[in-house]
C-alpha cells in the first residue's frame, strides 16, 4: 500500500510541477540550465499520469480487495 501512495505522490508531483523534477534530476546536467524543453515537460507529465493512474487503480485494488 505505500508503494502505490509513493507513485501517487510522486506522479502528482510530476504532472503538475514538472519544472522542479528537472530542477532536482536534470539542470545539473545542462549547459545554459535556464528552463526545460516543452518536450520534457509534455513527457515528464505524461509520465506523471501514468504513475497517478497505476498509484490510485493499486490503491482502488488494495482497498477493494482489502
């Protein structure tokens, strides 16, 4: 059950603030380290749906099963 409000967590964080995941894992990595591309941020929300969705289904399953 942590697992799944872990990826809850987490998926949230990347769908609605996907500047400060970059902040934390990639400016470091950048050379100007202004801002992300809009293909990081559509992908890293995109990923961030996903681990919301299997996050609240695990936690659905958990509790319905419980």
């Amino acid at each position: 059950m942590i697992l799944f409000i872990f990826l809850t967590m987490v998926g949230m964080l990347l769908l609605f603030k996907p500047v400060w995941f970059w902040e934390i894992t990639e400016r470091w990595k950048s050379r100007d380290a202004s801002e992300p591309s809009d293909l990081y941020l559509w992908n890293t929300r995109i990923g961030g749906l996903i681990c919301t969705i299997i996050g609240i289904a695990g936690l659905i399953v958990y509790f319905w099963n419980g």
